[in-house]
C-alpha cells in the first residue's frame, strides 16, 4: 500500500471511479471485494483513504441509486493558494476613486492607487477592470444632422420605397507603394536569397489609384450578371529620361508619379 501525499488528477479519479463500478456486483458499492483499495491505491500511488474519499463523493451524489452524472474533480481549484492582497470591490472602489485622465496606464494606476503594477496586470488578465481605447468622434451640429438627414430621405421614392441605387457610381482613392520593405519567401535548401535593395526604405514609390464601383445587377439584355467593378486607374505617365544612367539611356520611357491635382481628378 502506497503512503504518497500527492493530489490524484481528474482523470486518475475518474478511473478510480471505473474500476470500482467493474469490480461491482449488483450490490454497488455496499460491500466492494476483499483488497480492492489497497490494490487501486497501490496502482495510482495514493493512500487508500484517497479511494474511498473518491467513492464517498460518488456515493453522496447518488451513483449507488442509479445516477451516472457525478463529479468526483479536484475541489482545490480557487480554494487554494495564497489569497488576493486586493478584492475585486477594493480594485473597483480604488479605480473609480481616480480621476478618469488618471488611468491612462497601468504604471500610472500603480502610482496613484498603491497597487504593484504586476497585480494590476494579473487583476485586468482576471477581468476586475478592462482597457478601453477612446476614439476622437466628429460632433455634428445640427446642420451637420439636417443634410444626412436629408441626403438619407432623398433616396425614398414618393411611393415609399427604398431607391435601388442602380444609378449611382461610388469612386475611391487608394494609396499604393511600389513595394514592400519586408517580403516573405520560402526557399528550398541550398537556394540563394534574393537581393532586395533600394536607395532608402524611407522614400519609397507610392501612387495613388482611383477605383469605380457600382452596385452589382443582372443584365437582361446578356442574360450574365454584371459585378459592379467598372475599374481602376492608376495616377501615372509616362516620361522620357532626360539623361543616361547605369539602367538605361536617354530617351527610355519611364513612368512617372502623377501629383494629384484638382483638375488632373476631373480629367
């Protein structure tokens, strides 16, 4: 007969619990055969007052008059350990007791309220307060909410029904840089890496697209549905190079970055 101290797992008491319930004749658990918890006390490395908690609590729970659905777990989970320097309602009480401009940061919220920051950390991780970030909204006037007002009733019909939109065409704007400063490969053993360089990351090509879309339909007249992307064009031209280089004489087409413009948009 084993003599360890140590917890038994969830699932070693669960098995407890099996192996009792296959022993069993039809008398459960009333009288259980000659040597069977010291044997599953030697099996799972426990004392046998261990087993027969494990049955006790079965046996509470009615396992012996039918009912299957019994807990036997560990009952030492948040029952142990050391205990909170702070309850929930002190954390509560001592959060709400700072002024809200105060709470910008944990380290902050330390200084003002006493509490280390490594248990302000493990108390938000806990739930006891949350971190919240505040977005600068536009504030309307009351101008501002007559013309969405009347802007939103203008698509309704005299007859009350809600405009399609099928007339509309929606443009957009979209920056684009050339390329990337980190590009991910995958290469296969013994390949070379890719030179990627250039002048400086910091000024790298962008230009601008202008995209039209509009509301997708089903053409009759094709009998195919139409997808809405009516399509994109990129601010560019193409210039001739006004000197030679190393990459390319005088007078090689080159595309150039459009400056976007009033009218440029228009044209």
């Amino acid at each position: 007969m084993a003599a360890g101290k140590r917890d038994l797992t969830n699932e070693e008491r669960e098995c407890i619990l099996r192996e009792v319930l296959l022993h069993s004749k039809q008398a459960f658990m009333m009288r259980l055969p000659k040597g069977l918890c010291a044997h599953l006390a030697a099996k799972y490395n426990c004392h046998v007052s261990s087993i027969r908690r494990v049955l006790s609590r079965a046996k509470s729970q009615g396992i012996q008059d039918g009912n299957m659905r019994v807990c036997v777990k560990n009952r030492k989970k948040g029952r142990v350990g050391r205990k909170m320097a702070h309850s929930p309602a002190q954390v509560k009480q001592k959060l709400l007791d700072m002024p809200l401009e105060l709470r910008g940061n944990l380290r902050m919220i330390a200084t003002n309220t006493g509490i280390i920051y490594g248990s302000l950390h493990r108390y938000l991780k806990l739930g006891m307060f949350r971190s919240h970030t505040n977005s600068i909204r536009p504030q309307l006037t009351p101008a501002n909410k007559y013309s969405r007002l009347k802007f939103a009733l203008g698509f309704v019909r005299p007859s009350m029904e809600i405009s399609e939109m099928l007339e509309y065409v929606h443009l957009d704007e979209k920056w684009f840089y050339l390329t990337h400063e980190n590009i991910k490969f995958y290469l296969v053993p013994g390949e070379k890496e890719p030179d990627w360089s250039c002048q400086s990351k910091r000024f790298i090509t962008k230009v601008m697209f202008l995209t039209a879309v509009a509301r997708p339909r089903f053409c009759e007249d094709t009998g195919l549905w139409f997808n809405g992307k009516i399509g994109t064009w990129p601010f560019i031209e193409l210039a001739e190079a006004k000197r030679s280089s190393v990459n390319r004489p005088a007078g090689t087409l080159e595309t150039k970055v459009v400056v976007v413009t009033k009218d440029v948009y228009r044209s």
